[in-house]
C-alpha cells in the first residue's frame, strides 16, 4: 500500500500535468481570440436559445457600424436587413442541418443594406447539443459595385450603335457586340476569326502596321476598308486601344469602328452641290460682270470695271460675241474707264475680241482709255489696229451712231 508520501508526490505529479494541459490550453484560447481579434473577417456568434448577439469581433462591430458592446445582445432581427422571418427559418434552418451559406443583408446602424456572403455553423457542447450558431461575413459591397459598373458596361458596349470588337494579341476575335456582327453584314458569332478576314486584302498590311503602332503609342485613329460576306466593301473609321492584364502586360487589342458609307456619301453630295453652288455663283458674276447692253440699233455697249486676267478675258469675248450676233450689232463698244491694269495677256484677248467680231460683221470700239493704261499698252507693244480707240464712251457712241 502506498504511503502518504507516496500519495503525495503522485497528487504532485498530476497537478503539474494539469497546469502544463492549462497553459497549453490558455495558449491556444489566446491565439484563437487574438486570431478572431484580428481577422479581418466579420465573426458573430448568436445564442440558439435566445437568438441574440452573444459576441462579435471588432470585423463585424465595423461592417455594422457599432461598438462591440452595443452588438452584445442585439437581436438577429436587427442585425439583418432581410424580413425578420425569413431570418428566424434561416436560423432554425442552420441549426437543425449544422450550417448554411448565402447571400444575405446585414443592417448597418444608420439603416443601410450591406451585402455580405455568410457562412454560419453550429456549435455544440460536450453532450452534442447545439448552445450557439457562428458566423462569417464578407462584405460583398465592393463586389457589387464591380458587378454593377459591369453590367452598366455590357449595357452599353451591346446596345452601342458602333462596332465594338476585342481581340487578342494574335488579332484573333475574343468579342464583338451586336452592332459589329451586322455591321459585318454576319449573323453568327464572329468570336475566333482572324481580323485580317474581315477586311480587303490592300489593307492586311495597314492592319499589322497599325497593330504594331498601338503596341507603341496605345491608341491609334485610322481607316480600313471591310468587306461583307456578300462582297459589299465599306469604309471604317477605327479607333483601336491596348488592353493590360493586372501587370501591365498587353493582352490584346480594342477598337470601335463606325460604318463611315452615310458620312462619305454626304460629304460627296455636299461636295456635288458645293460645285454645283460655285458654277451657278460664275455664271451669275460672268453675267454681271460682263454687261452688254444696246444702246441702239445695231450698236451695244460693254462696260468694263475692275481687274481683267485671263479668264475674265475669255468670259468677255465669248459675251461680246454672243451679244453682237443675238443683236446683230454692226457696233460694239468696250468701255475700259475702270479698268487700271491691262497686261499683255488682256490686250491680246481684246485684239482677238476685235477680229472675231469683225469676222461677224462688226467693229469694236474701245474706250475709257486712261494714261496709266495707255502707256502700258504703248510700253508691251500691243498691235491696237483691229481696235477704234476714243477717249470717252461718249465720243465712242457718237463714233458708232455718226458711222450708222
């Protein structure tokens, strides 16, 4: 039988291996709470008897905007934004199976949704009997965000009324929205196809130099020609982009191509009739600056104001030479008191003026000489013998009426 010192030193023994089994435990249970304490993961535990808040970490007093000792207690009523009986079948739910997961709201304390994905399990005591329900909460909020600003953008990449096109690297098709696909006159997907079978075969070269040009500069702005299944071509304008992954390392290409055939075929038409505009604007300054009036029977009178060049000059003689044979002029009197300038050019075009008319059956009178002209027309030279020359358009007509 053991004795009393033996009894004693054992009792000693086991005490020591209770303290040891204590703080390993104690050390354990401190790295747990400093681990909970400090995840950033929302932690709750909620009571299955009383379905309330027995404990939350510092995550989730955050995520609902409250102090940790405003959460012990709380109902889960009100820490949900959802119906409070749907919170109560979920609770009940997750305790009767061991665990549950979803989507859910959490209420923040100033009445705000907070999406979150929860993940709740139970707890049992050493007799297996379910004591508390914990849970684990991400805040889906950023998350959302994303999804949403996401779906705004497919939104508008497939309803925009411009092609829009990805591809890789490869210049292979990796998505094209709806009014791409029509605007290649196709009706199936064009994902996988190269780019380059799309567009004329001139413009395969364009097509590499511009890949290589993106890479470079990160955006480009150019033309290609595409072609249709039907063999219809149309022009494009493409403004293309670089695509990064999270390293920064290009990943492909974008671009937005609008169908150019409505703008070029309007800026023909407006080209068309801007000619059209200029040729009626001549022939109505031809009119009006080539006057020919008849003064009498058989005479007509040509006032002449303002620079003389070639052109004008042709315009002047084939007036003069309709004029003269529509009144069967015997007479016709160029009047030069405003002209300035006559060069070589002007003065040999009335001197053909002259023959011509004499080859109608008609003299040319020219007046309004001033000094500057007529030293001019001395100093070229200029053979004036087809020409009857007078000072004024005055003695020009009495010239023309005293010779009728």
């Amino acid at each position: 039988m053991p004795t009393l010192e033996q009894r004693f030193a054992a009792l000693e023994a086991e005490n020591r291996q209770l303290r040891a089994q204590i703080t390993e435990l104690s050390k354990k249970t401190t790295r747990f709470r400093d681990m909970i304490l400090s995840t950033p993961v929302a932690v709750a535990v909620a009571s299955v008897e009383t379905e309330l808040v027995d404990y939350g970490n510092p995550a989730f007093a955050s995520l609902l905007g409250y102090d940790l000792e405003e959460l012990m207690g709380l109902p889960l009523t009100k820490v949900f934004a959802e119906e409070p009986d749907y919170i109560q079948h979920l609770f009940v739910k997750c305790v009767a199976e061991g665990a549950w997961q979803g989507e859910l709201r959490y209420c923040h304390k100033d009445g705000s949704p907070i999406p979150a994905l929860l993940t709740a399990s139970v707890l049992h005591d050493s007799d297996g009997k379910p004591y508390a329900v914990v849970g684990f909460a991400h805040d889906l909020r950023e998350q959302k965000e994303q999804e949403g600003q996401l779906r705004i953008f497919k939104l508008l990449v497939d309803n925009a009324p411009d092609g829009i096109a990805l591809s890789n690297t490869d210049l292979r098709i990796t998505y094209a929205n709806p009014a791409f696909v029509t605007m290649m006159g196709h009706h199936d997907s064009l994902i996988g196809q190269p780019v380059s079978s799309l567009i004329i075969d001139e413009d395969h070269a364009l097509l590499e130099t511009l890949a290589k040009k993106v890479l470079v500069s990160g955006t480009v702005i150019e033309q290609l020609h595409y072609q249709r299944p039907n063999g219809d071509i149309f022009t494009a304008q493409v403004s293309g982009l670089i695509i990064y992954d999270e390293q920064g390392r290009p990943i492909g290409f974008a671009s937005i191509n609008r169908d150019l055939t409505d703008q070029l075929r309007a800026e023909q038409e407006r080209r068309t009739l801007q000619e059209e505009v200029i040729q009626a604007q001549q022939a109505a300054l031809r009119e009006l600056s080539t006057p020919l009036m008849p003064i009498a029977d058989k005479v007509v009178v040509m006032p002449i104001i303002g620079s003389i060049d070639q052109t004008r000059a042709q315009m002047i003689m084939e007036t003069l030479l309709e004029g003269i044979a529509a009144h069967r002029a015997t007479f016709a009197i160029l009047d030069i008191t405003g002209v300035r300038v006559v060069d070589t050019q002007v003065a040999a075009a009335m001197i053909r003026a002259a023959q011509a008319a004499r080859m109608l059956g008609a003299e040319v009178v020219l007046t309004g000489i001033g000094p500057e002209v007529a030293q001019t027309l001395v100093h070229i030279g200029a053979d004036l013998r087809e020409l009857v020359a007078r000072s004024s358009l005055q003695q020009g007509i009495a010239y023309a009426m005293k010779r009728i």
